[in-house]
C-alpha cells in the first residue's frame, strides 16, 4: 500500500471515527503503527479536512 492509498483510507476514517481516540485506535491496528506514527500521519490530514469543510460551510451559507 502506497502513501495515497493510505490517506485515502485515514480520510475515510477521519470523516467516520466517532471520537479522535478511536481514529488514533483504528489506525493504529490497521497499519500496525504507535502512537507518533498515528499522529503524524493524521494531524495534517484532519487539519485539510477542517479546512475544507470550513469552505463548504462558507460556500453553502452564501448560496442560502
């Protein structure tokens, strides 16, 4: 598994996890990962996915 394969997956669960400890939890079984890892590879993610859903939220008040 290459590196978009698995930030198309840990975006998947970014959007589904119900708590950021389960995020962490579910990524780290996956990929067999610690905890650094797991954060590493997440935290610049959540922060794209906050942003873009930022900008939709932006985009949708407007058209209202």
């Amino acid at each position: 598994m290459n590196w978009i394969e698995i930030d198309k997956f840990l975006n998947g669960l970014i959007y589904a996890a119900k708590s950021e400890d389960q995020l962490y939890k579910d990524a780290m079984k996956k990929f067999n990962w610690n905890r650094k890892q797991a954060e590493d590879a997440i935290k610049p993610l959540q922060s794209r996915a906050n942003l873009t859903h930022l900008a939709d939220a932006k985009k949708s008040s407007k058209k209202s």
